[in-house]
C-alpha cells in the first residue's frame, strides 16, 4: 500500500504539474528498475553531479565508493544531496520542433546523506547495493576483506523528500500543426542486455550463472 505523501515547496513540481508522482510505491519501482544516479552536492560554493550506482532498501538509498573519493568525504560530514535517477523510455518527435518530448520517468530525492559506520550495516548495505544490480551475485562472490571494506566507504540517504515526473504515451502537438506534413512518434528506447562476454582468465568448465540468463531491469 502506498503510503500518502506530501511534496514539499522543494520537491513540488512547476512545470507540466499534471506529470508529477508523489507515490511512494511507485517512486520505489522507478527506483528498483534503475540502478544509475546522479548525486549533486556543493563544496565551497561549486556544484559537483558525480554519476554513481545506488541500492534501495525501504526508505533508504545507499550509496558506497572509495573512502577517498570528494564524493564520499564530503558527505561523510553529512552534506545535503540531491539524487536524481533517469529511466529513459522514448524520443517523442512531434510535428513542431517546440513540442519535441522524451517519454522518462525520473525520481529526485533531496536529503543529508550520513555514513553507514556499523560494520555489520556496512556489509549488509554493500550486500543490497550488489542484490540490487545484480540479484544472486553477491553470494556467489568472494566477500570483501578488512582491506577492502577500510577503503570502501557507504553512505545512506532518507527517502523522505522526493518527487517523480513521469511522461509516456504520444505526441502532443499544437491543433493547428496536426495537418504539418512530417513523420511524427515515437521512437522507444529500452536498455540493451548482450551476451555475457567470459572472462579470459576464468578457469574452464564455470557456466554463466543462472542470474544472468536473462538478465533484466523490468520491475
Ligand atoms: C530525460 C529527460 C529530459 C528532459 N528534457 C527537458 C528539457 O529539454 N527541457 C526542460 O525544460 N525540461 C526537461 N526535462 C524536465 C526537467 O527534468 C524538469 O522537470 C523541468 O525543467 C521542469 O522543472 P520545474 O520547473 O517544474 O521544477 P523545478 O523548479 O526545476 O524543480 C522543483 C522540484 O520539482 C521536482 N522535479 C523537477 N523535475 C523533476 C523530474 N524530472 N523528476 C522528478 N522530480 C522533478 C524536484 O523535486 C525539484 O526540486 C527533462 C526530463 C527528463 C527526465
């Protein structure tokens, strides 16, 4: 059941007001299909948008990278972000040049970001970003040591002030353009899974697991 949900005056949506989603549960599935954000935080003044992988678990997305990257050090100080996820689902090609469009579905969620420091969260954190893009790899992985949890840092961020903006269906021209002779649509654009590629290294005889067959982002 979706929890009902206000935006704020910073999460409430200007322009095109009829395409904003304030539900929960469907935030949370463009947030499940998707696995790519951008996080957008200020130091001194300057915006940095840094491109990075995320999980979702309830109310919280984690986020991890090396401990020394800017990224991570700023927020471990618990720095306001911005998160922003973009499904990309089509290019509306409208008679007019103005009403050209993309069919998306986007999330934005705005909060402080703190660092996951209990050992045991930080583990189970990576685990659901890991079960997040690629269900059933992490079991089958060699499991992070000492070393390489040090140099890892993890940080979450409440979902607690977002919005979503979806748009789908055709083009929508202007009354008096619908006669404009040009090829109007829409050209769906989906994400392309190929052939998993066999490491060169790996020792014979290991087939692609069973997660990877097909591999898929549909929620
Ligand atoms: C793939 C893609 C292409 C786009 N191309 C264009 C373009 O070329 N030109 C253009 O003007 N707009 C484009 N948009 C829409 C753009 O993201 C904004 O929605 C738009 O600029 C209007 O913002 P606003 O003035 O309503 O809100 P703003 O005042 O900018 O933002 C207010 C609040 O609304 C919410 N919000 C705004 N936009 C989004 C969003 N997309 N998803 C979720 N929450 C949102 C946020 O919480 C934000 O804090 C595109 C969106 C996507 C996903």
């Amino acid at each position: 059941m979706s929890l009902p949900f206000t935006p704020t005056p910073r999460t409430r949506l200007v322009r095109e007001a009829d395409r904003a989603v304030y539900d929960r549960d469907a935030v949370y599935r463009i947030l499940d299909e998707g696995f790519l954000c951008h996080v957008g935080f200020a130091v001194e003044g300057q915006p940095f948008v840094i491109p990075t992988s995320y999980g979702r678990k309830d109310d919280c997305l984690f986020i991890h990278g090396s401990a020394a990257s800017r990224m991570l050090r700023q927020m471990k100080e618990g720095v306001p972000v911005c998160v922003t996820v973009t499904l990309l689902d089509g290019l509306v090609l409208a008679r007019s040049i103005f009403n050209h469009s993309m069919n998306y579905r986007s999330v934005v969620v705005l909060g402080k970001a703190t660092l996951v420091d209990d050992p045991a969260e930080k583990i189970e954190a990576l685990r659901l970003l890991s079960e997040h893009i690629i269900p059933g790899r992490w079991a089958d992985s060699r499991q992070p040591n000492e070393r390489e949890l040090k140099a890892t840092s993890v940080l979450r961020v409440p979902i607690e002030e977002f919005s979503a903006k979806v748009r789908s269906g055709p083009v929508v021209d202007d009354e008096e353009d619908y006669s404009f002779p040009v090829w109007a649509g829409v050209v769906p654009l989906e994400m392309k899974v190929g052939e998993p590629i066999g490491d060169s290294r790996m020792d014979g005889g290991l087939a692609v697991p069973g997660y990877l067959k097909p591999y898929s982002r549909a929620r």
